[in-house]
C-alpha cells in the first residue's frame, strides 16, 4: 500500500503541459556528475592549480581563493551556506562573468573553456551574467 501510494504521489508531480517539467527532464539527460561541496584546497587540487590557492578573504558565510593551473587562471569560492551562495552569485552578476556552480562552492575561470571541461569532472551548472565580462584573477 505504501509503495502504490508514493507511486501515485510521484506520479502527480510529473510535468504536465506548461509547469517545466520538460525543462527538468531535459536538464537532467544532460546533466555532468553531481556537483559536491568541497574545500577552496580541494577545488584547487581539483582543477589542477599549480600551487594553493591564495586566499583572498573569509568572509561571515564565504571563503574566496585565486590560482593558477598550467591553461587557466581561476577564482574560487565556498559557501557555508546555499543561501549566501545564492546571494553572492546574484549580487555577481550585476557585474557580469561566467561561473560554475556546484553544491556552494563556485568558480569562474578564464577562459571559459577550462570552465565547461571542468563541468564534466566536478559537476554543476555554469551560469552566465546577461551582462557578459569576467571576473576572472588578475
């Protein structure tokens, strides 16, 4: 009785004409590993940085760190929480650039390719601002 009754339940939240539910079915084919949270040191390590990340603050909810790897050089980030990582990402993108984003941590890399390779090894999604630039180390 209680396998029949979440069936149905599931069954009720499928996607009917209009709600999005294509959009999620669409979105989860194509979708890379899942995304999960992880250390700024373990982001560098991930992404191939050549040395630790230098960290460039701590803040109440969030650490920030550059580095370099031998194609790219990347902004990183983790959040304590997935609001502050919502947050912050919002308030980025009044400036513009190209992140990707995974379960709160985010980085963004210049250039973008380094970022779309690495989607299909750490997961998440990359999000970009409508108003292009980047906000990439210097």
């Amino acid at each position: 009785m209680c396998a029949l009754t979440a069936a149905l339940l599931l069954a009720g939240c499928g996607g009917g004409s209009g709600d999005g539910g294509e959009e999620r079915t669409a979105a989860s084919k194509s979708a890379a590993p899942t995304a999960r949270p992880m250390t700024l040191e373990a982001m560098g390590k991930a992404v191939g940085c050549t040395t630790a990340p230098q960290e460039a603050g701590k803040t109440l909810d969030f650490r920030q760190g550059v580095c370099k790897s031998a194609h790219a050089q990347f902004v990183l980030l983790t959040f304590d929480t997935a609001e502050g990582q919502r947050d912050w990402l919002d308030t980025a993108m009044i400036y513009g650039g190209v992140y990707l984003v995974g379960d709160r941590w985010v980085l963004s890399a210049d250039p973008r390719s380094e970022m779309e390779k690495l989607r299909g090894e750490l997961g998440g999604k990359i999000e970009e601002s409508p108003y292009g630039a980047s906000p990439a180390a210097s």
